[in-house]
C-alpha cells in the first residue's frame, strides 16, 4: 500500500499527488516512471511518470492529468488513501552528462518529470535554459521551481493567456540558432515531434521521452513498442527516452489511438456515473 | 457434482460393479480410457469457465485400474519430477485419495496445476505400457486426470508439509511462477526465512498473466499462493527486482544469503515482417495479460480494454497459440485462424488443446508461413500475406522444417494479428548485474547440477534459463536450485 500524504490541485483537470514510497524514492533517477494500479482486480494499470522524490521522507511525487478512466479514479483519493499498486521505478534513467549548452523544453504536464532532469543537467554544469508551454494560463506547471534553474524562463500558451502567445516550438527555434549542444523535450507527442523538426535545421540533437500504452511495463507486454530508426523497441525497457530524430512519429502517435474508440465510449459513460455519485446529474 | 461429470461416474460405476475383485492384465487392457466431462463446444465459446470438469470418482477409480503396475515403470522416467505414477494409480485404484496425493506431492508441488497443463502426451504417458499395448498413445492410462483427480479431491485435507526449525537464513526468490514457487517451498520446508517479490500486482506468474481461465481457474493458482504463506513464505508484489531492488543489493543489503532467479521469459518475440507494429497487431503476451490479469473478458466490469475483433490471425502453433485463439473466440471473434508454418505432426501446443480449439471453430491454416501484414487506412490491420511451405530435411530441433514456396503469396483478410511466436528472456537484471553471464539467446547461463549462475550465490531457474519451457520443467528446475541453496546454506 501506498500512502498518499499530500495532494494538489494545479487545475481543474491536473493533480499532483505525493506517495509514501521509500523504495522507489530511493533508487529513483531523473527520467524514470511507476506503473499506478489503485487497487482491486479490475483497475488498469498506467504508466505515471515521477515528478519528484524525496529520500529522507521516502516518498515520490506523481503529477497526472486526468484524460481517461483510471486518472478520474486517482483524483479521487485523497491524503491519507492508499494506492495499493505502485511499480518502479521503471524506464533507464535520463543520461546525465556535461553537454553545454542544454535546453530543456516541456509541454502540458510533460513539464513535471521535465523538471527533475533540468535540475540533474543543470547540476551536471551544463547552461540550462528552459521553454515551457501549455494550452492556457491554468495548465501552465512547476513555473516558480523551473524559474529556479533558469532565471530567463521562457513561457507559452496556444491562447496568449499567459506569458508569450505561441508554441514551444518558436522559442526552441530561436534558441537553437544561437547554439545548443542538447536539447531534451517531453510533453504530448505530436509537441515532441514538432520540436524534432525544430532542431532539424540546426541539426541539434533533441532527446524525447515517450509516454506509450503499457500494462505490464516491465518488457513484457509489447504494448508500448515504437519504430527507432526501423527497429522495434520497447520503450518500457529500452526507453523511455530516445533520440528524437530516430523515432517514427507517425506510427508511434497512431498506436496511441489503438483503443481510442472503446476509451471513448467507456470514459462518457465513467464522467456520467460521476457526476451521479457526485449529485451533479 | 455437475451433472455432465454425474453420468459418466454412474457409468463407471455400474462397470466397476461388473468388473471382478483381481484383474488381469488382459481385463485392465480391456477397460477404456475415462472421457472427461467438458464443456460443451458451442456453450464454453460464450464463457471463460474451465472447460474440462475432471473425472468424478469411479471414473477415476476405474481409469486407475487400468495401470498394469509395471516394474519398470516407464512412465516415471518421462516425468520431469519423477512422481511415483504406478504408486499414487494404485492408491486411486483403492480409493485412498489422500495417500494418492501424498505420494505425487513427495515429487511435485503443483499437482491441481500441472494435472491441467502438462503435456503428458510428451512425457508419462508417451511411455505408458497401456498406450503402447493398445498402439495408440490416446489409450495410454489418463495420468494427467489422475493427477488433477487427487489433487482436487484431497487437496484440502492434505496437511502443508513440515518446516524445520528456523535457522535465521534468508533466501530471496525473484518472480512467483512456478520455478519460483517450487524453490521456495523446498528451501522453506529446511527451515529458512523465504521472501518472493513479484513484480505485477498479482502472484503466480505465468499462471496469473498467461495461462487463461478456461484452462486454469485462478482459484486454484490463488489458493497454492494462500499455501505458501500459510508455510510462512512472505510474498511482496510491486517488485521488481532489477529496478525497484538490486540483485547486487539483496546480497549485500538487504542480507539475503542467496537469490533464486525465477523471472520468466520476459520479451515477446516479432516475426520482423513489415506491418508488425500495426494498431491492431497484440504480441500473445499483452492480448492474454489483458484477458487474464487485467480481467478484460470482464467487459462490464474491467477497465482495461481488449481489441475488439472480428477476424483474427494467430501466429504460431504453441500452447500460447491455442490460448490466444480460444481467447479471441471466446471475446466475440468471428472468425480464428492458426497459421502455423509446418503441419499438425509437429504442432508443439497440447494434443488436447488443439483438440478443444478445434472443436470450438477454430481454424487451422498450415504450412502456411506470414510474410507481410497489410493496413487500412487508420493503419489498423486489414489483411495478411501468406506464403505457403512444404516440409524439407528435418532441422536442429529435429523437426522437418518448412520451405516458403516462392510465388505462391496471397492475401487473407483480417483484422487482429495475435503474435505467438515465444519469447525471449527479459534484459533487465542482465543490464543491472554484470556480473550474471548469458548467453546468445540472453537466457542466464547455470551449472547444470546447481541452478547456480556466474554469480555466487544467485541461482536461477525456469524459462529465464530454459527459454521457452513448461510448468512441470521450470518446477523441476526450482526443486534442483532449491536443493544447492539448501546445502550451501546448511554448509555456512
């Protein structure tokens, strides 16, 4: 069982949530994800990814937004429930090094587990500048903590309702053509594409981390496979990073959609019943 | 008593009455084996309920007489644990089922288990005296059934076997399969503290995740699991070692005084033909672990999904194979097909579970080898190119291997790919220990007589060292392993 023993709400539809988990703390690196299963024989088992650890408390910190069923559930709890399934941490962690000059650039929620391997990077003595972007002001993440690593912070919205009106994708050009060593990008993965096309013309190497389907996520499933540079790899144990330019992005975003149509049908039924248990319908 | 199982044990017991007090052998050759009560084909297709109903007790007392008590006892010597078979058929034979059980259960730990999914075709009953006299290895006595008889007929009344007084050692068992479970119990029963850590959030391994319900009720994996804590066995589940716990670790840390490596084949294997990574092509690994564990049969109340389909290809000719497409039928599939590139000869899955499969509808399209898979235009799998073989010289695995034969390509229509193909053994505590040698397939390399690895003190056994195997042989090497562990324990 996992302790929940702090919970926020960022937004109407993203939640951070801080678990007791000494294990998992412990042997955490920058990059690596949990599988979350909240319990009983029916639940689904997903993939999370770790915001933050703390080894002293023992506990780690997972952010999710709530897009289908099993992150409705989660948001549900609240400090003091239990998760009884966390698996981790799994995934190679990020390859920290001296690159440079680094840019760390993260979309929506792509932010949070962006934020411990800017810290790591810049703890690494590479020059840190950060891009980060949302739909609007109230999805914008972890500002003030990313603005500890670089003072000059660079911040986007689709709507123009918060710092500059554009996509990640602009700043991470302009920046490019001054020179960068490494850039690292994660966030939703038509974003992640985007920014490997936006390093192409200055041929810089861009790192992504993918957020695929996965049950087991220990290898055994296939579930989460993707094309790198034509050969199939997992991204539970081979990534979940890779080298951006090496990933076949269209596949990768159409195997996303796999179950997109039962998702759907299921998750209007699950916002309805909801809103019953809740007395809002 | 189901009343399907009623009338064939009333049958049998109206014979048995008939039969005289001693037989010959000639009177027990006459006997005919004992069907089994199933379930009807076109009823067990609509519900995930074991399929087979086991043998009531004259039929199983009648099936025992007629083991000729050989005294060479062939059939032990093609059991990989070396159960004493003519000596728990006699106890069966006079209705003694809980001495029946106690002698499996000096050989084996799984009998509920491995009475359901061993291929006794292959093994005891290949070398049954019956079989052989009757030329036909379908009439060699029902060990199997025997086996699953005295197990779920006594299973509750046989008491768990006598641990020794504690010795304050620890050894930690990676994976809860059943060359885990087998290891522990023997190294529990010496009196030393045992700790499994199971990486999923349920135990049992292959016989939670990939074995379906039809074929074994998960009651009976639940209550061997509820056995082995009642021997005083902790079980910790969201572990994986290689991540979560170092091997390394376990060793120095955490005071472990040896590791049994029991992890499983961890990767499913690909064909490597372009359109593998269709949407709707499933490795057999993730379509049952949906079904199995994650319960998705249960559509009304599961929340993970399964692929909805229609007409489904199964790569491959394994028991895995057979399970995914009785899997596929029994979740609304119209239409399942087997494409399996040699013939029924050399098929490797059960004899009985290609028998269920067909018997339910699903289809078998042999020597037929997959070349390419096709895509709509949401790249969904839409059809499959095949390519039909002939069977050429015999291979390495002695089997006559097939040959594609150019130019014969066609296309059928489908729109799920299950692959089936196997597995290969997982990386992960490779890549986290060094010092744990493999070889060109990544499974761990042992000592043949010990289990144990390149890594003092960790041994291993089970698919992670034989590949590909069965219950039975992974069990087998649990026991071996658990055998070293106890006397390098017992020497410290």
């Amino acid at each position: 069982m996992y302790e929940i023993v702090d919970k926020k709400q960022h937004s109407p539809e993203v939640f951070s949530m801080e678990l007791k988990a000494p294990r998992i703390a412990k042997e955490r690196k920058a990059g690596q994800f949990v599988i979350v299963q909240i319990g009983g024989d029916y639940n689904e088992r997903i993939p999370l990814t770790i915001a933050n650890a703390d080894k002293e408390k023992g506990t780690i910190t997972i952010v999710f937004q709530t897009v289908g069923e099993a992150t409705h559930l989660l948001a549900r709890l609240n400090v003091g429930d239990s998760i009884e399934n966390v698996l981790g941490p799994l995934g190679s962690p990020t390859d920290i090094k001296y690159f440079g000059k680094v840019v760390c650039v993260g979309g929506g929620i792509g932010v949070a587990p962006l934020y411990p391997i800017a810290k790591a990077m810049k703890e690494a003595g590479n020059e840190v500048r950060v891009i980060i972007g949302a739909r609007n002001k109230s999805l914008i993440l972890e500002e003030d903590l990313m603005r500890e690593i670089d003072p000059n912070l660079i911040v986007v919205t689709d709507d123009g309702s918060y710092g500059r009106k554009a996509l990640v994708t602009e700043p991470l050009k302009e920046l490019c053509k001054e020179g960068v060593d490494q850039v690292v990008a994660i966030g939703p993965g038509i974003m992640m594409k985007f920014c490997v096309e936006a390093c192409r013309d200055t041929n810089t190497p861009c790192l992504v981390s993918l957020n695929t389907i996965m049950i087991d996520g220990t290898g055994m499933c296939g579930g989460c496979r993707v094309h790198i540079g034509n050969v199939t790899k997992f991204v539970c144990v081979d990534g979940p990073e890779f080298d951006g330019y090496q990933v076949d992005w269209d596949n990768m975003l159409k195997r996303q959609r796999t179950y997109r149509d039962i998702e759907e049908m299921r998750h209007h039924k699950c916002h309805i019943d909801l809103q019953i248990e809740e007395g809002r319908a | 008593m189901d009343k399907r199982v009623e009338i064939l044990d009333k049958e049998a017991k109206e014979e048995l009455e008939r039969l005289p007090e001693s037989l010959s052998a000639k009177e027990r050759l006459s006997i005919l084996p004992q069907k089994m009560a199933v379930q009807a084909p076109s009823e067990r297709v609509k519900n995930m309920e074991e399929v087979e109903l086991g043998y009531g007790e004259n039929q199983a007392v009648l099936e025992a007489k007629r083991c000729l008590n050989c005294k060479n006892k062939p059939c032990v010597s093609g059991c990989p644990v070396g159960i004493d078979i003519p000596n728990f058929i006699s106890k069966i034979a006079n209705r003694e089922f809980k001495e029946a059980l106690e002698v499996i259960e000096e050989s084996s730990l799984l009998p509920a288990i491995c009475g359901r999914v061993c291929p006794q075709e292959n093994q005891c009953q290949k070398f049954c005296t019956v079989g052989k006299s009757l030329k036909d290895l379908d009439k060699a006595v029902q060990i199997g059934r025997l086996e699953r008889f005295a197990a779920d007929t006594a299973g509750d009344s046989v008491s768990l076997p006598k641990v020794k007084e504690s010795t304050g050692k620890k050894v930690a068992v990676v994976g809860s399969g059943p060359a885990s479970i087998s290891c522990s119990v023997d190294v529990r029963k010496e009196g030393h503290d045992v700790y499994i850590y199971e990486a999923l959030h349920k135990m049992g391994g292959v016989l939670s995740y990939g074995i379906p319900e039809f074929r074994l009720p998960k009651r009976i994996v639940d209550k061997e699991i509820e056995r082995l804590r009642k021997l005083g066995i902790h079980t910790e589940t969201n572990v994986l070692v290689g991540r979560t716990l170092s091997l390394k670790g376990l060793l120095t840390e955490d005071g472990f005084d040896a590791v049994f490596v029991g992890s499983g084949a961890g990767l499913p294997k690909f064909m490597g033909i372009p359109g593998e990574n269709l949407l709707s092509v499933f490795s057999a690994n993730e379509y049952l672990t949906r079904s199995n564990l994650m319960k998705a049969f249960d559509v009304e109340r599961a929340r993970t999904p399964v692929f909805k389909s229609k007409k489904v290809a199964v790569f491959g000719g394994g028991n895995v194979a057979m399970d995914s497409a009785r899997t596929a039928l029994r979740l609304g599939a119209e239409r399942v097909d087997i494409i399996y590139r040699r013939t029924m000869d050399e098929i490797p899955a059960r004899k009985e579970e290609v028998r269920h499969a067909k018997e339910e509808g699903v289809n078998f399209l042999l020597l037929t080898q997959p070349v390419e898979i096709m895509g709509d235009e949401r790249d969904f799998v839409r059809a499959v190119v095949v390519r039909d073989c002939k069977l050429g010289e015999p291979d390495q695995s002695g089997r006559r291997s097939p040959i594609e034969i150019e130019g014969s390509e066609h296309e059928l229509e489908y729109d799920t790919v299950i692959v089936a193909i196997g597995n290969t053994s997982n990386p992960l505590i490779k890549k986290t220990t060094p010092s744990i040698e493999t070889n060109k397939r990544g499974n761990f390399i042992v000592d043949e007589n010990t289990n144990e690895t390149t890594m003092e003190g960790v041994y291993a056994g089970g698919d992670i060292v034989l590949g590909a195997a069965t219950v039975i042989l992974a069990m087998g090497q649990g026991r071996k392993a658990a055998k070293a562990i106890n006397e390098r324990l017992n020497k410290k």
